[in-house]
C-alpha cells in the first residue's frame, strides 16, 4: 500500500465511520417509534427521521467521498479484490454512486412519509380501514418509483429496488430460482394436506400465560447464543431487529396468550438476526466489511434459527421437558410426538410471520408479485386489497375476512421497503445450504442440541458467515461457504424428509 493510497483511505474510513455514527442515531429513533414512543409523538419523530436522513445523505454523497473513491478505485488496494480496504472500497462506492443520484430533498421527503405512514398504517390495520392507508401508500409507490428512476436500471425499476437489500440480485434472478421452488412446494402443500394425519392443535392453541411465555422465549434466545448483556428483547406490533452499534442490538416480539409458537418462534428467528450483528466483526464497525452481507443473508440466519433448529425434534428433545415443567396444566401430560406434530403444523394460513415452514414462501411469491406488479404499473394502488385476495386464494385456497389481515398485514410498504420480501425466501434457500454444510463439518451436531448445547453451530457461523461481512455478496458467499451455487434442491430435499415422516406421505 503506497502511502499515498493509505492516507485516501483513512480519509474515507473516517468519514464512513461518521456517516455511521449519524445512521445509529436513526436507527435508535425507528427503534423508539415503534416500541415505546407514544403515538402523539409521530409528526415530531418524521422530522427528526427526515433531518437525520438528509444529513446522512449529505455526509455521504460529499463530492469528496467522490474523488477518494475514484482515486482508491484505480489504486494498488484493489489488486486482492477480497481484502478489507478492496472490499469497502467496491462496497462503499457502489453505494455512493446510487446515492449520488438521489436529490437530497428525495431522501427528506422519502423518510418523511414513511415514518408518518407507520403510524397510520399501525392505526389503520387496527380499525381494518385500508380508505385510511390508501394515500400513504399511493404516495410511498410514488416515492419508490422515483427512487428506482434515479438509481437506474437496465431493465425493470423494481431491480434497482432489490438491489437496495440484495446487491446484484434482480427480478430475472429471483423469478428463476422462485419458479422451480413453486411447483415443487406447491406438490408438497398439496400431500401434507391429503393427508389424514391432522395435528391436535389444542396442543399449542390454548391459554399460556404471556410472563411465562416470555421468560420461556428469553431462555430459548439466550440458550442459542443471543446475547443479552450487549441486546435487549422488547415489545412491538410486529417484530424486528435493529442494530444501534457495538453493543448495543435490539431484537422484538409479540406475544398471543392463546398461542405458545407465535412469540416463541418469532423471537428465535429475531435472536438469529440479532446474532449476526453481534457476531459481524466490530474493529470494522462503520464500514462493508463490519456489516451484514445482504437482506438474504440475514435471512438465512434469523430462518435457519426459527426452522431448521428451533422447529426440529433436536431442540425439543431438550426445550419439550422445560416447556411441561413451565405450562404443566396444558403440556403436563402431552406425548412428545403429539407436541412435536403440532409445532409443525402445515395448513394455509393468513398472517405471514406466524406460517409454518412449508406454507411461508407462498406468502413472499405473493408479495413479490403484488410489489413487482405496483411498481411497474400493472397494479393500482387502490386494487391492491382485491388484488391480495385473488392471489390469495389462488396460492391458499381461502380469502382474507378484511384487509388488516390481507394487504395490511405487514409493516414493510408503510415503511418504504418495496424490494425486502424476496430476501425472505433467498433466506431460506442460503439456510438450507448453509444448514447441509454445518451439519456435515461438524459430526453429531443435532446430538449436541439435543442436551442444550448450540455453541457448535454458533461458532461455526461466526467462522464462516459472520466473520466476511461484505467480503463476498451473497451468491458469492453460498459458493465459498458450501462449494454450490443457490439451488432450491437444499431446502426442499429438507421439507420433503421432514414432513414425509411426520405427515406418512
């Protein structure tokens, strides 16, 4: 490294490292407003969001980030394309020149209303008043679309949307790996519910006391490795993870006092997004290579912890003791099969976040359309809820009774995020892969959660996913870490095994 090289690039890391401290001050601020900031405060906290925002985008498009990064782009730090400097420089400065695009009045305004929407979208689903919502979200379609216009695309806007959360990922990639999963899931879903096994939903579906429930949930996260001297476990609509900085992660749930899974599940899966930006390196805080990889890959982590573990016969071989000493009345007397069928019950459902396993990616390919549709123009806004409901019952079989639990169901369009759901099933697909490789690096690993031990496999995803941040972008990374490019083989092979026994197919 010539020294002029290195003095660019300390100059940029600094001001990375500021533009980061800016983006931690609004992360905790979305954290506030939607777990403890009282609704009233929702106008005040657009402001201060927007502001924050702008000043981010200023910090960042600075035209002399500019000239560094054109400067560090031709330099000798770029010879090893996978080290740390070449890696934040490739990564920031793709970031920089979408960034650069956009009018800083776009990013006020875009943060603006988002963060008002949420407020209106949390008290519209609550009364199933979409009329209410309804300008909030032509509004954000709107914004997007001209978001998408500024970044530039080659074919579609909605690729330089997914590009925001999966870099280099399109709409020609997702359809492809998304295709061949449906037919294949859709056969599937189609046996288990043929099927004359039919799970004894009581089982789960009944009176559990939400203190207890929540201390369960904190016993579960913490035993997987979430930890809780550098994170916190609170309320929300619906859950989330936030990372504020170096210790300091913010993981929510929501709790059903007639529903053991509901919480249970979410804060497993909420645990393994908090994990990962635990375990992400922080000597390269502010920068690619201390962030995570992609939404997908986020994904593949928060999925692999809710499913493929949490929602195993291993886990509960150890959990299934401790859940009848917690809940005797209702659990005391429960075989372990029974218990184990119910917990992986397979049926169509309404709400996303609360779908088994099987049934979850027939929800993101409906998003997914619906989103691709809304932002090319094929879809008005205003048809969006008859729009859900037809899909809906193409995909499911049933309709929607309203629209809080149709089209207003999530809280990722109010607030802006058109792009996000396909990283949901991407997650998925990596975890599968990843899960296959895990299992086959480290013997007896299952035999290891069966006694209540998960270190094995935390310290092999902090050795393998964790440690790269954006080293390698997530086709890459799947490629490094399992020797395979993305196939959807992985996790089906996985549901078909699984649920053959359990549903004698």
């Amino acid at each position: 490294m010539s020294d002029k090289a290195k003095q660019l690039y300390d100059e940029l890391i600094e001001r990375m490292k500021e533009v980061s401290i800016i983006n931690s001050c609004e992360a905790l601020l979305g954290w506030d407003e939607r777990t403890y900031m009282p609704r009233g405060g929702s106008a005040h906290r657009a402001n201060q969001a927007a502001y924050m925002a702008g000043l981010t985008h200023k910090k960042f498009t600075d035209p002399r980030m500019g000239e560094l990064l054109g400067e560090l782009a031709q330099s000798d730090l770029m010879k090893d394309e996978f080290s740390d400097e070449a890696v934040n420089i490739r990564e920031i400065k793709h970031d920089y020149d979408k960034e650069v695009k956009i009018p800083q009045k776009l990013v006020e305004e875009f943060t603006h209303t988002t963060t008002m929407s949420q407020g209106v979208w949390s008290q519209a689903r609550g009364e199933n008043d979409f009329p209410k919502f309804l300008p909030w979200l032509e509004k954000i379609v709107k914004l997007c679309r001209e978001r998408a216009e500024c970044f530039g695309y080659e074919k579609e806007a909605y690729d330089a949307l997914l590009d925001e959360y999966e870099t280099g990922s399109s709409v020609e990639f997702v359809s492809k790996v998304f295709s061949g999963f449906r037919d294949d899931l859709v056969g599937l879903v189609s046996a288990i519910g043929n099927s004359k096994i039919k799970p004894n939903l009581s089982i789960i579906e009944s009176a559990y006391a939400v203190d207890l429930q929540e201390v369960f949930g904190r016993s579960a996260a913490a035993a997987i490795g979430y930890d809780f001297g550098t994170g916190r476990l609170d309320l929300s609509a619906h859950p989330f993870t936030t990372g504020i900085g170096p210790g300091d992660i913010r993981i929510t749930t929501r709790y059903n006092p007639n529903h053991l899974g509901q919480a249970l599940f979410g804060t497993l899966h909420e645990a393994g997004h908090g994990m990962y930006e635990q375990g992400v390196p922080t000597e390269h805080y502010g920068t690619p290579r201390g962030a995570a990889t992609s939404l997908g890959i986020h994904e593949s982590q928060s999925r692999m912890w809710e499913n493929q573990i949490g929602r195993g016969k291993p886990f509960w071989k150890h959990f299934f003791p401790r859940a009848q000493q917690m809940f005797p009345e209702i659990l005391g007397e429960v075989k372990f099969d029974d218990f184990f069928l119910a917990i992986n019950d397979v049926r169509p459902s309404l709400i996303r976040v609360e779908a088994d396993e099987v049934t979850y990616n027939l929800h993101i390919l409906l998003r997914f359309e619906m989103e691709h549709a809304l932002i090319n123009g094929d879809l008005q806004v205003k048809d969006a809820p008859s729009a859900w409901n037809e899909k809906f019952q193409k995909y499911f079989g049933i309709t929607p009774p309203n629209d809080a639990d149709g089209c207003m169901q999530d809280v990722h369009w109010s607030a802006g995020y058109f792009g996000y759901f396909p990283t949901y099933t991407l997650g998925n697909l990596y975890s599968a892969q990843f899960y296959n490789k895990a299992k086959a690096d480290i013997p007896g690993l299952e035999d290891q959660f069966a006694i209540g031990n998960f270190t094995g496999l935390k310290k092999w995803l902090e050795e393998n996913i964790y440690v790269h941040g954006q080293r390698y972008r997530a086709e890459k990374l799947v490629e490094v870490v399992t020797g395979a490019k993305l196939d959807h083989a992985p996790l089906m092979n996985y549901l078909k095994e699984k649920y053959s026994v359990l549903y004698n197919l």
